[in-house]
C-alpha cells in the first residue's frame, strides 16, 4: 500500500512561492485541495500535483 505525502502549508507555499497565510485561506475557500487535520490544513503531494496541472491548462487554453 503506498502512502501520499503530505504538505504543510509552510511547504506549499514554499513550492507555489506565496505566503503561508495565501495558502491557507485557499484552502478554506476551497480553492485548493485540503483536509483540515485539528488545527491546520494538510494537502497530499499528488492532489497538489493535480490541481497545478489542471492550473497550468486553464491558463493556456483560455489564454
């Protein structure tokens, strides 16, 4: 069984390079994929992955 990895939102927005605080109000608007584990948001790597692709093709078809 193989186990996803899951981001802070420190290391999201390390990786997006927007702000901790960016990230997680995405999160709580539902902007970007999260479950909130007591206190604070945890997004899996590949659900990450996803949305940024899916991101990336919105921008370029629409564009």
């Amino acid at each position: 069984m193989e186990t996803d990895h899951l981001l802070s939102t420190d290391d999201v927005g390390t990786i997006l390079k927007i702000s901790k605080i960016t990230v997680q109000r995405w999160c709580h608007e539902g902007k970007i994929p999260a479950a909130k584990i007591g206190k604070a948001y945890r997004i899996k790597k590949t659900d990450l992955d996803r949305w940024y692709e899916d991101k990336l093709l919105e921008n370029t078809v629409f564009q």
